[in-house]
C-alpha cells in the first residue's frame, strides 16, 4: 500500500498513452484512471492548441479523451487556478483533477481561503516546473538563438539547465539557460525568481527529477504528499493501470540537488531583481505605474483578486475617474489587497499592456511569506 511520504518511479501500463506521454505517462495514466474509477468526474488541463506556443485549457470528462494533455508545453503561460472559476458553477458539488505546477497550486490554495474553491473536492496532481517561457519572446529566441524558424519546432523540453528544441526532421538543440536569460530571453522573470519547484501541497509531485538507470526517460518520479494522493496510487497499481516501485535512492539525492539548484539560482534572481527596488520601492513604483492606462488587465488576470475585484474598479476620493495619469492610489490598494498572497504567478504582468513590472512589485512585497510553499534548502538574504 502506497503511503503518505512515499517517493517512487511510476509509469503507466497503457501503451497507446505512453507513446502520446513523457517520463512513462504515470500523470496521464492516474488521471484516467481517476476518470474511470469516478474517483473524479472532470479533469482540467492544458491541452497543445495551433502549436507548441498555444496553450489551450481543456475540461475533460472522457478518459479516452485524457492523451489529448499529454505531454509538457513550456511556452505557455496558462494560470489554471484563475481558470477554474468558469468551471466551478457547472462543477458545484462534483470531483475534478487538475494537472498544477507551483503557481497554479498557490493560487487554488488561496481561492480556496476564500470560500471559493473546496479542496476536498479537488484532486491535485502536481507537475514539477522551472518555469514558462512567455509564447511571443519564444518565437523571437529560437529564430535569433537557435537560427531555427520557430514553425519548424515540434516539440521543447527543459532539461539539464537548458532549453532543448526538437524540429520536425528530428534534429535537436539546445542552449543553457544561463546563455538565453543573460541574453534577455528564457523563463518569464517571476519564474526566475520562483522557489515553488516541487508542488508539495499538492496531492502529488510528479516530474522526471531524479529518475535514473533503466528507468530514465520511461517513468516518472512521484512524491506522495497526502493520503488523497497515495490512495490513488494504490488503487491505480492495484488495478494495474500504473506500475511502481520505489525510487532510487540515488535517484532521490539527484532530485534534492537538482531543487536546490534551482532554489540558489532563484536566489541570485531575487537578489539581482529585488536590489534594483531597494530603498527605493515606491520611487520606483510611481515611476513606472506612470505608464498605467487603468485597464484593469492586473485585476481581472490575478487568480487571487477576488473577491474584490468589483470594489477595486470603483473610482474613489483618492482614484478618480478618467484620470492619467492614474492616481497612485489606485495601485496601492491593489498591493494592499494582495500583499499577503500574491503568488508571484507573473499573469498582472504579463497581460499588462504599458509592460509594467508590477509581478516585481508585488513579489519584492510577498517573499517574506514565501516559507509556507518553499522548502528550508539554504539560507540567504532573499531566502526564508
């Protein structure tokens, strides 16, 4: 019996799903067998749209219908936790799976201390992420860094620190990291300065970390983290729908190590972004706020404005109407709002059209209450 805690390589048994999957489809496989055993009845992910740079949300109710979200789409920048609330009225009282990285779990963490989401009836299966690549700037890096035309890729992974592309001749490339961001390209910058690496307030914490010997690249490692998860598990291998076993222990230090890599290059970016604001924050805030036409695109985008929302676009004494530029005010009651539980998901910035940093912002203010998702793996100035 699978328990709470337990760390294992899982792969599914389903060769059609394995074919369509990555890391031996264990992700792909429990979510259909969670459809199929009614332990849910919907399952909400992200599905490949036009093309690899098109990340497209999918609500699934038909496990044949499951291989439509396998795989790993890096160049999307979907927020599931924000989506979920076009679900909830249809879904009220009914069980979904949704497939969770780091920001998407915080953000249901926080809907759900808000009255609006019921965890008990959520099923979080979480992905392991070292974060998006935003679609736009991804064209533009593989054709000035890769001398590839972005239409030519069909597939892109992360791995070993860097960012690999495969063409449709088979021919694969790749370029560290390091190189892209330093360039101005890379991971979106609230993904650089994420420590959110493994979900574990999740029900489960998937990825392909530390899986080694005859089992790299054919299973995925999976870290238990509630009884929700390891009876899933048990019930999943017990209908011989996933295999398991435990994981390595080598397997086990590569992973650790790999997370805390990343936690220390998450740091280096904390401390390189957050210098640049400090002692000057709100110098810097007013400054470039200045850009702010009130669109409400940072309102309406974060998963954690609610509920809200309604109020903050209510002009004030102190936020008039037709203004520009916008009154300060207007931004400070949106910090205020937020500060306790921003979770540095990057969705205000990114959809903000005058290319405010406001994710910088709002993430500089957060950190300190970062210590509930991150795990203690080393100290520093910008670490908790």
């Amino acid at each position: 019996m699978v328990q709470k805690g337990d760390l294992l390589y899982a792969w599914t048994t389903d060769l059609g799903l394995a074919k369509k999957a990555e890391c031996g489809g264990a992700v792909s496989g429990l979510l259909k067998f969670a459809l199929e055993s009614r332990a849910v009845e919907a399952v909400l992910a992200v599905k490949k749209g036009v093309d690899l740079y098109d990340a497209v949300p999918a609500l699934i109710t038909d496990p044949a219908e499951i291989d439509q979200t396998a795989g790993s789409l890096h160049c999307g920048t979907l927020l599931l936790s924000k989506l979920i609330n076009n679900y909830v009225p249809a879904l009220k009282g009914k069980k979904v799976g949704i497939v969770v990285k780091g920001c998407d779990m915080m953000g249901l963490l926080e809907l759900a201390k808000r009255g609006q989401v019921n965890l008990d009836n959520v099923l979080m299966i979480g992905v392991n992420c070292g974060g998006s690549v935003s679609p736009v700037p991804a064209r533009k890096m593989i054709a000035e860094k890769y001398g590839v035309s972005p239409d030519d890729v069909v597939k892109e992974e992360i791995d070993k620190g860097q960012f690999i592309i495969q063409t449709a001749d088979g021919n694969h490339k790749g370029v560290f990291m390091d190189e892209l961001e330093d360039s101005g390209y890379g991971r979106r910058t609230n993904c650089r300065r994420c420590k959110v690496k493994i979900p574990r307030q999740a029900d489960l914490a998937c990825g392909n970390w530390g899986v080694i010997g005859d089992k790299a690249g054919k299973a995925t490692f999976i870290e238990v983290c509630s009884d929700k998860g390891a009876d899933l598990v048990t019930k999943a291998a017990a209908a011989k729908k996933i295999m398991v076993e435990p994981a390595n222990p080598k397997g086990v230090e590569i992973r650790a190590k790999v997370e805390s890599s990343m936690h220390k290059l998450a740091d280096k970016w904390r401390m390189r972004d957050f210098s640049m604001l400090s002692p000057h924050l709100w110098r810097d805030l007013e400054k470039e706020t200045s850009r702010c036409t009130k669109c409400y695109a940072c309102i309406d985008k974060c998963p954690v404005c609610f509920p809200a929302a309604d109020r903050l676009k209510k002009p004030s004494i102190m936020v008039r109407r037709g203004t520009l530029p916008v009154d300060q005010m207007f931004h400070l009651r949106r910090l205020a709002h937020i500060s306790d539980s921003c979770i540095n998901c990057g969705q205000c910035e990114e959809c903000c059209p005058m290319e405010i940093p406001l994710a910088l912002f709002s993430h500089a203010i957060r950190t300190e209450e970062d210590s509930f998702f991150e795990p203690k793996l080393g100290k520093s100035e910008y670490s908790n």
